[in-house]
C-alpha cells in the first residue's frame, strides 16, 4: 500500500523562518535557571507523592518551591520586571 503524503508539511517542516531567532534564544538562556529550578520542584513533588509523606519529603518539596521561586525573583530582576516574551518579540 503506497501512502499519500502531502510534500508541503515536508518542504515547510524545515523553513528557515521557523527556527528561533537570536532573541528567543537568548531568552530561553536567560529563563533557564529557573526552568531548571521548576524542574527540580515537580521532581520533589513526584517523589514526595510515590512514598509516604514524611519530614524530608516535605522539606525537599519546600526548599524546591523556594529555589524556584528565587529563580524567578532572578530573573524578574534581571528583565527589569518586564516579561522574557516582550524581550524576544
């Protein structure tokens, strides 16, 4: 059985104009750390949730949601309290 594949989604699948540009690269650089930190935090959150609650669990949990929440202070202070996407555009 031959399939019938459309050659536009082949040809425009790799356009240039869908790369990401300089800015939103550099946006994503800049936003990093606190992907990382939210990263961690939904990591503790899994883990806290496969065993029974206890102390470190919820310590693990909390110093995450800290650490991410500094990440994102960070970053607020590094844009000058303006949005990374406004940045980019």
């Amino acid at each position: 059985m031959d399939h019938i594949v459309t050659v536009q989604d082949a040809v425009t699948a790799f356009a240039d104009w869908m790369e990401p540009t300089d800015a939103e690269l550099k946006a994503i650089e800049l936003e990093m750390p606190a992907i990382l930190a939210d990263v961690d935090q939904v990591d503790a959150e899994i883990a806290a949730l496969e065993n029974r609650p206890n102390e470190l669990s919820t310590r693990r949990v909390r110093r995450a949601r800290r650490r991410a929440l500094t990440a994102r202070v960070a970053l607020l202070n590094q844009t000058g309290g303006t949005s990374v996407e406004e940045d980019a555009a």
